[in-house]
C-alpha cells in the first residue's frame, strides 16, 4: 500500500518518496513495524485469550514445570501472522508473484493451524484436527505453490550465456547485457528453469528434470508433477518439524527467527546481480523482495518472544507453529535454496528424527521382544534433556545456539563448495 503511494508520489518528484525504491529501507521498515506490531497488539490479544478462558491443556508427563503452565493462553500464533502481514502488506510490491505465494502461505497454513488449536481449546478435542484434513491442507498448498513455481512466467532464473554468437547477442532473446572493467562483454537471459542449488558442490545446481530422465520422452510431460511432489513434501516435512519443536517456551521462536533471518540474507543476495555473479550462485530476478518479508518475519518472531520467553504469557500454538514452517519451506524453495534446508533447519530435522526414530525402535523393540523399548528418556529431543534433568531456559538457549551455528554454516555454502 505505502509501496504504491510512494511510488506515486516519486512521479511527482515529493522529496524522501524515493527512498521506497530501496529494498534496505523497506527492509528496515518492516522488521520495526513488525516489531511495534507484535509487541503493541501482543498484550491485548493475550489478555483476549484471557478473558475467553482459552488456555493451553496440560499432560502431566513429569517434566520439570509443567504443570505451572497449566491455563497459558495458547493460539498466540496470531500475533506472529498478523505482525508479518501488517508490514507485508504496507511496505511490499504486492504484484509481485513470491510476495503473493507467501501471503497465501501464512494465511493458509494459518488457518489451518487456527482450526486445529480450536478444536482442542473450545470442543475439548486434545487430539485436534484430524490429521488426514491437517495432510489435505499442507498437500493443497503445496499444489498451488508447485504449480504456481513451474507455470508462472514471472518466476524465472536469470542464466550466463557463455559464447552467444554475434548476431544473435544484439537480438532481445538476451535480456541483459553487462560490461566488465577489463572490457569483456556477458551476455544473460531470463529462462524458466527447475534448477536449484546444492551445497558443497562446485558446479552447485541441480535441475529436477534429472529424476524423470528416465522417462525419455514422456520426462517434460511429467516434470511438473515431480516438482509438485517435492515441493508437497518440503512443506509437509517443515511445517511438521516446526510444530514438534513448539515444546518450550521462546524454542521455536527463537529458532524460527534465527532461520528466517538466513534466508532473508539468502534472498538479497540471490536477488542482486552483483552479489549473485561475484558469490557465483544464481540470479533470480525479483527475489530480492523476499528480503522485505524476511524482515517482517524476523520481526514477528522475535516480537513475539517478548511474550513468549521463558516463563511464557502465551503459547503460539499450531497456529504460530505450521505457519512458520511452511513459510521457511516456501521461502527456500522461492530462492532454490531448499536443499540447504536439512541444514540450516537442522534443528527442526532433529526434532523430527527423533520422533520418528523413537516410535519406530518402540515398535520394532516391542514386536520383537514383546515389550517396547525407547532410544530416547522422551521424544522430542528436547523433552529427553528435560527427563535429564536440565532447566527449560538452558535447553532452549544451547538450541537457540546450535541454530546460530548452523546458519553460519549455512552462509559459508555460499563459498565453500
């Protein structure tokens, strides 16, 4: 909205309105915004939940302060949603086609986890939303994010073409032309592409059309529905990786704002063709808005935690929890950065890891010997080092540090391969 009147207001030459072109300054603008929004509205949400009795159901499963979280509201997931949305929708270019896909994933998965919390607070359902309507939900979006990423002219790739030949490099088939200093001319076109990166690697890009080749002819009929179901399960696997970390107070937050932050930098990077040809990775052309999202994000989360730290005021619930996740898998995969996602969401994957390992040695354990055995004291990992004996807030803040280094790593990719 601001984006637009400013841009406006540039066209009659209106002193500052300028400024609206930068992506740092809409970048800083949305990441204060979101902040003010989340801590101002935070506190009368809160007491809404409140006065509505809509507090979080506690198992006793004898962890250390549990059960002095009993009555916490929970659904706090809607002031992160509405954190990011409100500066989103002030400061983006709202034609642009990634913008548009990660709003429709916030308010998407959103929903979803909004209907799942309901559930368990107001029909007293602990189990909540069916998990088969849960599945429907993630698999919905990941079809209409999948098709939109392979079908859509304005999501391109912006490729270096090696030796164009003379009279063909003068022609608008090649949509830039760039002049270095020692005089040598590159040549670049815009493409529609299923290629991504992969790190460690020095020629980093992986194109999906390789997982049909095998189709021979048929490969280019089917590629849209491999890259469908790809992108169904990064989201299904993340959104669900960042719901089974929301077990501590400020756990999933904090992580989340850590990663968001990542692929915030990500974003620029990938979408500034200076930083792209000199990083070597690729240039997606108006990705760089991402950026500006990024930042609402990262102001959401931490805004968040104001209320959400240990001891929490508020739970985010599924509401807050599937949100982030899926909006971390569609951001990666927007900037074809989501094979960096083991990475640089490990913790997520860890967490997940762990419940799946721990259901599945019980159940092998329990077939074999007739009685179930456990790998971990409680799954998620971090329930097993509460079992152990640590304090919430020491089990949350060496999280929150192993999420730092792994996105550390996660920019040294960049160069190291």
């Amino acid at each position: 909205m601001l984006y637009s009147l400013f841009n406006y207001l540039d066209t009659l030459d209106v002193p500052g309105a300028g400024l609206f072109h930068y992506i740092s300054f809409r970048s800083a603008m949305a990441l204060i915004t979101s902040l003010i929004v989340s801590m101002f509205i935070g506190k009368y949400i809160i007491q809404y939940l409140q006065r509505l009795q809509i507090g979080e159901t506690i198992r006793d499963l004898g962890l250390e302060g549990q059960m002095q979280k009993k009555g916490t509201p929970t659904m706090g997931g809607i002031i992160i949603i509405l954190s990011i949305l409100v500066p989103v929708l002030l400061f983006v270019d709202l034609s642009n086609i990634y913008i548009i896909l990660m709003i429709i994933t916030t308010v998407w998965l959103g929903f979803i986890g909004f209907l799942d919390d309901y559930i368990k607070v107001f029909k007293k359902d602990k189990k909540g939303l069916s998990g088969k309507f849960k599945m429907i939900g993630q698999v919905g979006l990941g079809i209409i994010v999948g098709i939109t990423f392979y079908f859509s002219d304005d999501v391109l790739i912006r490729e270096k073409v090696v030796s164009p030949s003379a009279n063909i490099a003068t022609m608008q088939n090649y949509s830039e032309k760039h002049i270095e200093r020692n005089g040598a001319v590159k040549y670049y076109r815009d493409v529609k592409s299923t290629k991504t990166t992969i790190p460690f690697v020095k020629n980093n890009e992986f194109d999906y059309k390789w997982l049909v080749s095998f189709l021979g002819d048929y490969s280019n009929k089917f590629m849209w529905l491999a890259f469908v179901l790809i992108v169904i399960f990064i989201i299904t696997a993340v959104s669900n990786g960042a719901n089974l970390t929301d077990g501590l107070d400020g756990l999933a937050a904090g992580t989340s704002s850590i990663i968001g932050l990542t692929l915030g930098l990500l974003a620029y990077v990938s979408g500034n063709i200076i930083f792209a040809d000199y990083l070597n990775i690729m240039y997606l052309p108006n990705v760089g808005e991402l950026m500006i999202f990024a930042s609402a994000f990262v102001g959401a989360t931490v805004g968040f935690l104001w209320y959400n730290s240990f001891p929490a005021q508020v739970f985010m619930g599924d509401t807050g929890s599937l949100t982030l996740g899926g909006i971390i898998a569609v951001f990666a995969i927007a900037i074809r950065k989501e094979l960096l996602i083991p990475l640089l969401a490990g913790i997520f994957l860890i967490e997940n890891l762990s419940v799946m390992l721990q259901v599945s040695y019980f159940k092998y354990t329990k077939k074999k010997y007739g009685e179930g055995r456990r790998i971990f004291l409680m799954s998620p990992l971090h329930h097993h080092y509460q079992k152990k004996g640590y304090p919430e807030a020491k089990i949350v803040t060496r999280f929150w540090i192993a999420a730092i280094f792994l996105a550390v790593l996660t920019i040294v990719t960049l160069k190291v391969r």
